[in-house]
C-alpha cells in the first residue's frame, strides 16, 4: 500500500516540486545519490574502484520527452566515458542506461542511436553499457534494441525484472554465451496482469531466474539487497562451480555498504550502481518505496525546517 502511494507520487510534479524545495532533502539524497556532477561521480567512483569494488554509473535522468534532451543525455554519457578512460577507471566502471532518457517513449530509433553512440564510447573506453529494465511497457521495445546492439557490441548487459511474469522465459533466452544479464525484482508500480504482487511471490521468481541464469551459460550479475537471495546465490555459484569472474553481485550506492565489502572481502566481484546528477526525484521516491524504514528518515528531514 505505502509502496503504490509513493511509487504513484514519483510521477507527480506537484510532489516533485514540493520534495525539491524541502529544505533538508539534500542530506537524503546525498545517502543515495552521488552528487550532481561528473566530477561527483569519478570521486566516488574512484573511492569505491579503490575499496576492491566495480561500479555502473548512472547518469540520472528519464521519460525524456524531447529530441534535445535525449541527445544532451547521450552526449553527457559520451563525456563521462571518456573521463572514466581518461581516470583510468575503466573497465572496472562501466555505465547503466535507461533508454526512456534517450527518447524510447516517443522515438526509438532516435533511443537506438543515442545507445548505440554510448555502446561505441564505452567500447572505445575498454567498458561496457548495461540497459536498465523500466516500466512493464517498454520491455519489449527495450530487448529489442538490446538484440540490435549486440551485433556490434555483444558485451551490452540486459536487465531483467523477476516481478513480471514474463521474466523466465526471458532468462532462458538470454543464459547464451557471453550474455551479461542483471537480475533485479523490479521497482516499479506493476498490474497484476503482468507482474507477481507479494513478496513472497516475487521472491520465489527470482530464484527460479537466478537458477536458470546461474545453471546457464551467461554471465548473472545479482542485483539486490535480501540477504536470503545473496545467500542463494552464493550457495548457487558453488553449486553450478561458478569462479568470482563468472557472475557478479550487484548493489546500489548507499544501500547495505557492511554487505558491499564483505562480499568483496570475500572474493566475489560486487558492482556498485551509482547515480548522479540534478535529476533525482523518481530515483530516490523508488527507493523510499522499497524499503518503510528509508520512509521515516526522508519524512523527518523534509518536514524539518532550516
Ligand atoms: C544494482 C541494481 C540495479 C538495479 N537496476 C534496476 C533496473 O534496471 N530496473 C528496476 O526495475 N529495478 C532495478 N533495481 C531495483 C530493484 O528492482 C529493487 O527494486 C531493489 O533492489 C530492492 O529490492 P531488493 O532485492 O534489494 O530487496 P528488498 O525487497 O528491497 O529488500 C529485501 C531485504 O533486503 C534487506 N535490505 C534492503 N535494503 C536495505 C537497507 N537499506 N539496509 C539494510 N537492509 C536492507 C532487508 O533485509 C530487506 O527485507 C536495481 C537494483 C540494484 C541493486
């Protein structure tokens, strides 16, 4: 229930606007958000790459919804590809691209280029693009410039979400050889049609996906918090005789930094999603909406006054 409100508020401008404003709400976001600048985003990229973790950029931004804008999210991939080579940080950090910020929504060829420009950059740079999963609607288009990607680039990561129902069949087509695929639960608000509704439920898809991808012969980037499904997949890496450069686990920056190092100290590769930049508002009421406890700490800083 909270989950839907605040999922349904982070497509509102009025709240947006009210959120922006509060006067405490930097210190929140700061928690989840790297800063605003690509200068922000090598800092912290740097920091982790030299704590022995892999990082995703993501430069914040989506449901773009003119041609300008889309180029001006592509070129500022481009830019910070090239700052990453120039930093030495590459291939240890590589980029997450949501394809609504390139203009998916209203013209997916212009989305397509715009990804393709990111894919050659990022390959010039020694690093990869993964596609992030968005809302329900956008999956086929989004899979199908993922295929037309990898003609070229085969190394473009796909994201998978274990709330839709579709999602195990979309695991067994993409377990091929060399397949980079991100496992994640899904974040957005989703229709019982289409996507699993409890927890339980979504739980239980993503350990039938994690054993397709894990039995498989692509490479499963594990994308979560639950310390049930790390422990799963642990246990399923020694199970299928996975060595640490054969799958990865994924968290996002911020979100459990204890279990981010133990698994690095425990020789697994761990990638750390980090987003920057000014365009914050939806990514920051998803996380709000995954986790109550994130809820009260945002409520008590934004009613504050400065
Ligand atoms: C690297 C990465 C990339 C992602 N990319 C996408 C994407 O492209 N598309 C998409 O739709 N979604 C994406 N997501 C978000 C994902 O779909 C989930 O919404 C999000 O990860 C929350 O689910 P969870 O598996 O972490 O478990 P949750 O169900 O949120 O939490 C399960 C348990 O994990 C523990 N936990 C969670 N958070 C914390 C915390 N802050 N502190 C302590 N314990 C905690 C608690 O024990 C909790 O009960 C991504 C997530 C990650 C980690």
């Amino acid at each position: 229930m909270l989950r839907s409100v605040i999922l349904a508020a982070s497509r509102s401008s009025r709240m947006e606007r009210l959120v922006e404003t509060a006067p405490l709400t930097r210190g929140v976001v700061r928690r989840f958000v790297a800063g605003t600048s690509p200068d922000d985003a090598l800092r912290a990229t740097g920091e982790l790459v030299a704590d022995g973790l892999s990082v995703s950029l993501d430069v914040l931004g989506e449901d773009t919804e003119t041609p300008e804008q889309a180029v001006t999210t592509r070129e500022a991939y481009v830019a910070l590809l090239h700052a990453l080579r120039d930093a030495e940080l590459t291939p240890a950090a590589e980029v997450s691209v949501k394809l609504s910020a390139l203009g998916q929504k209203f013209d997916e060829q212009l989305a397509y280029d715009g990804a393709r420009a990111i894919c050659l950059a990022a390959s010039e740079a020694g690093t990869t693009v993964t596609l992030d999963a968005e809302d329900h609607t956008t999956t086929d288009s989004t899979l199908d410039i993922l295929t037309k990607l990898r003609t070229d680039f085969p190394t473009t990561g796909a994201v998978l979400q274990a709330y839709l129902r579709r999602t195990e069949a979309d695991c067994r087509e993409l377990a091929t050889a060399g397949s980079r695929v991100r496992l994640c639960k899904g974040a957005y608000k989703e229709p019982e049609s289409v996507a699993y509704q409890s927890t339980l439920d979504v739980d239980k898809s993503f350990v039938r996906c994690l054993n397709i991808l894990m039995s498989g012969d692509g490479y499963p980037m594990l994308a979560t918090h639950d310390p049930r499904l790390i422990a799963i997949g642990e246990d399923r890496a020694r199970w299928f005789d996975r060595s640490p450069d054969e799958f990865e686990f994924q968290l996002l920056y911020g979100v459990r930094p204890d279990e981010q190092a133990r698994l690095a100290a425990e020789g697994y590769t761990v990638r750390v999603y980090v987003p920057y930049g000014t365009e914050w508002y939806p990514y920051l009421m998803r996380r709000l909406a995954e986790r109550p406890a994130n809820v009260s700490f945002f409520l008590k800083a934004v009613s504050r006054k400065a």
